[in-house]
C-alpha cells in the first residue's frame, strides 16, 4: 500500500497542480515559519530568503534607535538570520555577561575572524586591528610598551597642542560668526593629529581654507568601501573585486593611494633615520613609526617589515581618526542641549586657572594647558564618558567562535556564527545603567569628587580584555584638550533643524546661530506640512484598521484551513482552492501582524502598506486644557461634570475634525458615495456628528428654559457665556436671527475655532523657551518686575497668585515672545480660497473660478523677502520698538486670519496664553525630555505628532520674590 501512494503521488500531484500553486504553498509555509520563529525567539521578524534584512530596510532611518529598542523588547539578546546562500547568522547581544566571556573569560574562542580580515584584507594588512594569536600579540606588546612611555606620552601631548594653537583655534577664529560643519573640522583636525603622531607628518587638512587632500580622502573612500564588504554577500562582491567593478574599483584606487603614501613614508623615514645619528639614538623623533624602526634597528630577525610597519600606522590612523572626532561632534552637541553641564565644565577650568601664579600675565591666545591640569579636570572627563556612552563612536561589533560554544546563561552559538554585540543598545537598557540611562548625567562617574570607571564589559567604547584599547588615555587627553581649549574662549551654538527632522548626525554638526533658508522658499510653495502627510494617514489607518481586525476576522480560523489546504479540500474543487490560498494569506498575515503586537508591544508591520507609525498618548500637551476652557467660556458648562457625555462629546469632536479634513484629501466622487451608505470614515463622522450635535441641542435646550425661568439671568446678572448672551440678545426681537440651530452652529465654530489652536500654539511656545532659556529668563524678568509693583507682594500666597487685566497688559516682552512663537509655528499652518470668477492678482496671476488658493502661513514665516533673513530664528525682539509691541501687517502675519475675517477672538486668546504662560512659568521650569522628537502633524491644526514630553521643576521661592 505503501509503495502504491508513493508511485501514485506524483501522478495525483501532476492532474491535480497548478504550476502557480507550488510557490504559493511554498510561501505560505514560509511565513508561518516565520511567524512561529517569530514568536518562540521575541526578536526581529526573520524572513523566508532574505532573512532579517527586510526587518532592518523598514528600519534603516532610525537603526540604532531600533535596534536598541529590539534588545530591550528581548531582555538583550535575539537570535537573527541573513540572506540564503552567503547570508551571515548568529546572536545580537547587549548581555555584560555574554560580552565578558568573549572578550575575556574564552577570548581565544573569539578572534576577530576570517570574514572580518578578509574585508579588510586589502586595506588593513596584518595591522593590529585586522590580526589574531601571535601576530596580535606581539604588536599588541609593542605599541602597549611604546603608547605608554614617557616620551610618547609627551610627544603625543606636545603634537595636540601644536596642531590645536596652530591651526585648530586659528581656523574657528577665521570661521567666528558663521555656521561651520564642526563634525567636518574635528575630523580633519584628528586625521593631521594621527597622521602627526603615528607617521610624523603633516597631512595638511586643516588648513583654513579647509583643503581636500588626496591621502585624507583615499582613506575616506577606503573605509566606505570596505565596509560596504559587510553589506553585500561574499559571491556579491568576490566578483566584483576580481573585475574591479562599482565600490570594488574605488577601493582598489583608493587602497592604492593610501599604500603607496604609507610605503613613501616609511621608505624615506628609514633613510632619515640610518643618516641622522641624533634621529636613530631617538633624541629627535618621537612619532610612532620612527619609534618602531629604531627598536627593529639591532634585532637579527626582524618582527616589523616595511609591509607590516605600513599597516600598524594605518591602523592606528584608523583607530583615532573618526572616534574621537565623532565623539567630540557628539560631545558639543550634547553640551549645547545641556547649558548647565557647559557651565560646570568652565568653573572646573577656571578653578584650575586660578591655581597658576602668573595667569594675569598669560595672554589668552596662547593659553594651554598642562598634563596635570588635564588630569584635575574630573567633571570634564565625566562629561566626555557619558557622551560617549550615549554615543559611543563605534556602535556595534562582533566576534566569530572558532568552535561551537555556550554562553554562561545557557545561549547556544554555532562555530562560523556572528556575536554581534550593541555599545548603542547597552546605554538604553535600565538593566544596565538604571532607570536613568537615557539622560545625559556626567554625574554618574564621579564619586566623592572622584572620577570612577566603569566595568569594560558593561562600558565597552574602548573594547575590553585583552584587546581593551591602548590609545584610551591617549584619546581622553586629546579630547579633553580639544573642548577645554574650545570652551574657554567659544559658545557654541548648533543650527536648528527644519522641524520634522530628528537629529541625527548623519553627516554634519552645523554650528552658530544660522540657518541656510533656501530650501525653505521650495517648501513654501509646495507647502510644507505636505511632506509628511504619507506617515500621518498611516498613522489613521493602522488604528482603524486594528480595530476592524478585532471586530470581524477571526485568527484562530487560519490554521484550521491551512489543514484543509493540503488535505481533503486540496485538488478537488481547484478554483475554489486558489480563493482559499489567497484568504489564506490575508489571515496568516493578519495573524503574523497580531502575533507581533502581542508579543513585542511595538509597531506593527502590515503586509502591502509597510510599517505605520503608532502614536501614542502625549504626557504634557493642552487638548484636554484647550477643550474645558472653551466650553466653558461658550456654554459655562464644566464638562467634568458629565463625565461620561461631555467625554464622549470631546471624542465625538476630534473624529469630527479629522473625518471632516479627509474629505479635503479624497476625491469628491469617492467620499460621496462613502457619505451616502455610510463607509469607512463617513459612517465615524456621521456617528460623531450626531454625538456633538445631541450635546449642543440639549445645551441650548436647557439654556432657554434656564433663562426664562430666572428673571436675573434673563436680565444679564448672573450669566455672561456666549451662549447665554446670544439668547439674551434675541429675546425681544420679533424676527429672530438666531434660530437654535444657529445658537448650536455659532458655539460649535467657536469651539472649533479656540479648542486646538491656543493650546497647540502654546505647546510650541514652551518648546521654543525650552530651547531658548535666555527668553524664558526675560519673560521672568518682565513679571518679576510687574508684581515688584504690588504694595502688599510679601503678604501674597505664591499657590493662589494671579494676575489683573492690567498687569497682563503690562507683558509686552511675553506678548512678543508669543507672537513669534505663533509666526514659527501658526496653529492652523494654511488655508485657502475659492473665488467665484475668474480674477488676476495684481501681479499677473490668473486664477479661474472654482480653483483653489493655498495660502501657507509655515512657508511664509521663513521667507527672506518677508522677514528678513534671520526669519528662521526665534527672536521676539522683531515685535517690540521703544519698549513698547509693535504689530506687523496682517497679510504679513496671517496667524489671525486678516481683512474683513479677522479672528475676533484675538485678544481673548492673547489673554488666555499670556494669563497661562506667567501663570506655569512663575512657579515651574519646564525641560524638554531628553531624546523626545519634536515634529508637526499634518491636521487642520499644527500639532505636535509626539505631544511635548517635559519634566516640571518647581522654582525656588527666593527667585519669585
């Protein structure tokens, strides 16, 4: 019998087959692979063929934010995969214990590796950085001996202040006043100080004309290219270099220039030396190379030869060239972020400046600083450790085992596998570093005035074992004479970004206060909130689509078909098993879309439309704020009163908003139809219409009845909101205006209206004054010196302080901080018009009836030609002459719309902001939480699309009296 099905098989599979079936079973298979390997690991989504490289495409704006959340998710390591036939495998680790034992406790099972040499085979050679076992060891022991003598130690000091008074201070004082990429000075200023120290010569980069030299950028090639090897499978690129084609024929010419420079040097300083008689006793080079030769000169069998001289200097070149340049980039970034760490490393300095006898005398040019004197500079060291911790210059690494092994807490890894371990990811796990690992706090490594290391393996920026770096002290002193000599006589100030764009240093640190608007002027006239409309509406659609999902499709039904596949139903009714292969594979990927949710808790990755954005709820914003206000300055209706109504009506009216704003996006054909059967977002705008429209009836309903049945209120005594005043003024009117359903229409405008855009507005001014403490510190200033005027101020609770119209008046700085705050950021970013003929504008446009007229306040604000060409910076100074504020023209400043419809609201919501500003700012400091992404949402209204996530200080009582 057995031997009859396997002869029949095939026969039943070729009548009953379709060719398309074959890869269509294929690919369900794999991903309901895919998803059960999904959920038995909890790590990234592992894909049929292509492995996790699709997981890291969807991600590889923001990777390492990404990656160090997986670890997290993952309690610090996950399994991952690459691309079928020369695709990589292995284990990504941000585990101290797992790193522990490859780089010390099994060191010899972990060597650098045959991939990793052989992708830097060409430009590293047997240098230290590319060598395992006896070739290591002993370069190892060399430059571990000659790094720290004394002499090196000197020489390499000597060589950083030369190059930092001679050219460093030189060219930023050339540069002072305008923006300059200090990410692009600070790495040539390293490649001429490695380049000094490990060859003895100058490369000549940091010359103030910022010149391109051919070694400088061979060697920038060199190690893109290199590192391209990594990215593309070995049979990829194997071919590619024989043939010297794409990246492979740029690393060969690249490699070329770096090695015949490399063997010049070496040919001649051999020639120097053997001449010089002072030179070969070591009295007059000091420099790495130099040194490596004279202590080859008397040996019999020589270790270093010229090959492997070339390639020890150029991996010492590569070691200190773009981390401790990187990791100054991101050290000045942080400090602009943290003013008062700045502060803190200047008292250090001028208390150590202090200590010298004749610094009256020292002109201030030449001033530098001694190794001692860098050694007392322990906050400063503090402060560099914890940048680099946060951004550590090299983020990731890995090691191969030589054999199978197992991690002490039971991981298994395959010989020829990869140990990927995260220096990005380790500073994000609270495990690690505490609840507060994501805040820049230098004050974690001081201890009782103390500077206190760290473990290697939990702070692993200089490696750790027996590979730990032997340039750490030399890098830290560079570093700390760098900043030191920057500080004491710059401020620094970083360029704002476009909003919409986190900060990432991808390739610059623009610094100075200024801002190329060019760009902008392309922006206004595509409008700019456009540019990320994709994202918001996929943030619309996951949630609505989530829900669906839950409602109807039932994930539990996918397994019992995909029995039913390969079973009974497979081959008998053959059309109607393709429908049920394609139901199928809607409901394995909804179920793999399920799976992810509940198992990682992060975004959800959905066939076809990708990853969606998810937004969560915001800590601080002023929604809830902006809806009681109004409602009850409308209809004095304190909606916490109906809890349950008045929440349903504040929801009913955010669906209203966005269902209402998506009949813009779509086409009038399409929302028609939807509107006519109720589909999709017209039934959730007909739903909540009703909502909005049922609350404000009711209202106006017993309003009128309120009214009439009280004589005081009828009269105007004792009811003053909107509502109440309109029914008031129609009540002897024989042809009334305003019908009930007016009265309801007219608040709900004026709710629309106020609700969104003061509190967005006022979302985005305490941003800017988070930004920009010296505003913060003048508005301060303004309402200290307003209730300085009181008579009685010392007898005053602070808790129930408050101001008068008079004093509010009185804020002329806070007014104008608040309408530049509104010119940066208008609530509502644009508008338009449709004219009923067609017209020409005075300057030749023609515009036909029916036609729309995008007016873009976000574009304008950053218009040269309108607000000259500081329009991108926060200066509230525009808005005030002689002490008094000056308002601009309304066509200018369209935040309150202008003309015949200027908002007749203004002035109650200048009251409303400035009365809440002075209020919050008398009694808290607010800081913007560190890392949160400030972005607009494209909505009628411009809202943050992360919320402002801020911590509130409570003020000193000595600061407010």
């Amino acid at each position: 019998m057995i031997i009859n099905l396997l002869f029949s098989s095939p026969r039943w599979l070729y009548s009953h087959l379709w060719f398309s079936d074959i890869p269509i079973a294929l690919f369900i298979l794999f991903v309901f692979n895919s998803i059960v390997q999904r959920v038995t690991t909890k790590g990234p989504m592992i894909w049929p063929v292509f492995g996790i490289l699709p997981t890291v495409a969807l991600h590889v704006t923001h990777l390492y934010e990404w990656g160090g959340e997986a670890l997290i998710k993952c309690g610090g390591s996950f399994y991952y995969r690459g691309m079928w036939m020369g695709g990589t495998f292995g284990i990504v680790t941000s585990d101290p214990v797992k790193i522990e034992y490859m780089l010390k406790t099994n060191f010899k099972n972990f060597p650098k590796g045959i991939a990793y040499k052989e992708r830097f085979d060409d430009f590293l050679g047997d240098g230290i950085f590319n060598a395992d076992d006896e070739l290591w060891r002993t370069q190892r022991r060399v430059a571990n001996s000659e790094m720290h003598s004394t002499r090196f130690i000197q020489f390499s000091l000597d060589s950083i202040k030369t190059l930092v008074h001679g050219k460093l201070l030189k060219l930023l004082e050339a540069k002072k006043g305008c923006v300059i990429d200090l990410q692009d000075v600070l790495l040539r200023f390293t490649f001429d100080n490695t380049c000094a120290v490990a060859f003895g010569v100058d490369s000549g980069c940091l010359d103030v004309n910022l010149p391109e030299t051919a070694f400088a950028k061979a060697f920038e090639k060199v190690t893109f290219a290199s590192l391209m090897r990594f990215l593309i499978p070995r049979y990829v690129w194997k071919p590619m270099k024989f043939f010297r084609l794409g990246f492979e024929k740029t690393l060969y010419d690249a490699v070329k220039i770096v090695h015949d420079f490399s063997e010049k040097t070496v040919r001649e300083r051999k020639l120097e030396l053997l001449s010089n008689k002072d030179s070969i006793n070591g009295t007059s080079r000091c420099d790495l190379l130099s040194r490596l030769i004279i202590m080859e000169q008397d040996k019999k069998e020589k270790f270093f030869t010229d090959k492997l001289l070339q390639d020890f200097c150029i991996s010492f070149i590569l070691a200190g060239r773009d981390t401790s340049s990187v990791g100054l980039s991101w050290f000045f970034w942080l400090i602009t972020k943290h003013p008062s760490v700045e502060t803190r490393i200047l008292d250090e300095i001028y208390d150590i400046l202090r200590q010298r006898e004749n610094l009256k005398k020292e002109n201030l040019e030449n001033l530098t600083f001694t190794e001692e004197e860098l050694k007392k500079m322990v906050y400063l060291q503090a402060a560099i450790s914890e940048s680099l911790r946060l951004y550590p210059p090299v983020s990731f690494d890995h090691k191969e085992p030589r054999e199978d092994d197992v991690f002490p807490d039971g991981y298994p890894i395959e010989k020829g596998a990869r140990v990927v371990y995260c220096m990005y990811g380790m500073a994000r796990m609270e495990t690690i570093w505490g609840k507060d690992c994501c805040e820049f706090k230098p004050e974690r490594w001081i201890k009782d005035g103390e500077f206190v290391s760290e473990s290697q393996f939990k702070y692993t920026v200089f490696n750790a074992g027996p590979r730990l770096c032997v340039g750490k002290k030399f890098a830290y002193t560079q570093m700390k004479l760098v900043v030191a000599s920057i500080l004491l006589r710059y401020r620094l100030k970083v360029v704002e970004d476009p909003p919409g764009q986190s900060i990432v240093m991808l390739g610059h640190l623009n610094v100075e206060s200024y801002r190329d608007v060019e760009n902008w002027k392309l922006l206004t006239k595509l409008g700019f909130n456009m540019i990320h409309f994709k994202q918001k509406m996929s943030g619309m659609l996951q949630s609505r689509t989530r829900c669906r999902i839950c409602g109807v499709f039932k994930p539990r039904n996918h397994l019992i078909m995909i029995f039913q596949f390969f079973s009974s139903d497979f081959g008998q009714k053959h059309a109607f098993c393709h429908i049920h292969i394609a139901i199928a594979l809607f409901y394995i990927f909804i179920f793999s879309v399920i799976l992810k949710r509940l198992t990682t808790k992060g975004p959800l990755i959905w066939p076809v439309f990708g990853m969606f954005p998810t937004v969560g709820w915001h800590v601080f914003d002023f929604y809830e704020w902006g809806t009681d206000t109004l409602i009850k300055y409308g209809r004095t209706i304190n909606y916490k009163v109906f809890t349950y109504f008045v929440s349903a009506f504040a929801m009913a009216f955010e669906k209203v908003t966005f269902a209402s704003l998506m009949r813009f996006l779509i086409p009038r054909y399409v929302w028609k139809p939807m509107k006519f059967f109720r589909l999709g977002f017209e039934k959730t705008l007909y739903d909540a219409v009703k909502i909005v429209h049922d609350f404000s009836e009711k209202t106006v309903r017993e309003r009128k009845l309120e009214l009439l049945s009280n004589k005081d209120s009828i009269n105007g005594t004792s009811r003053c909101d909107l509502l109440s005043r309109l029914i008031i003024m129609e009540k002897d009117k024989k042809e009334k205006f305003f019908t009930d359903k007016l009265l309801q229409d007219f608040c709900i405008s004026f709710i629309l209206a106020g609700r969104d855009t003061s509190s967005v507005g006022l979302s985005w001014f305490f941003w800017l004054i988070a930004k920009h403490p010296s505003v913060e510190t003048r508005i301060l200033d303004e309402i200290y010196d307003i209730l300085r005027q009181r008579e009685n101020l010392k007898k005053e609770n602070l808790e129930n302080l408050t101001f008068t119209e008079e004093e509010l008046k009185k804020m002329v700085y806070l007014q104008a901080a608040i309408s530049e705050s509104l010119r940066l950021y208008p609530p509502v970013s644009f508008d338009h018009k449709e004219p009923r003929e067609d017209d020409v504008f005075p300057d030749g446009y023609p515009i036909e009836k029916g036609a729309r007229v995008v007016y873009c306040m976000y574009g304008m604000a950053r218009m040269e030609t309108i607000w000259g060409k500081d329009c991108c910076e926060f200066k509230p100074e525009r808005w005030i002459k002689d002490g008094e504020f000056v308002s601009e023209s309304q066509f200018k400043y369209t935040v309150f719309n202008a003309g015949p419809r200027l908002c007749v609201g203004k002035k109650f919501a200048y009251t409303q902001m400035k009365l809440v500003v002075a209020s919050i700012l008398l009694r808290y400091r607010l800081k913007v939480v560190e890392g949160h992404k400030v972005c607009p949402k494209v909505t009628t209204t411009l809202y943050m699309k992360h919320g402002l996530l801020v911590t509130m200080e409570p003020r000193p009582p000595k600061f407010i009296i």
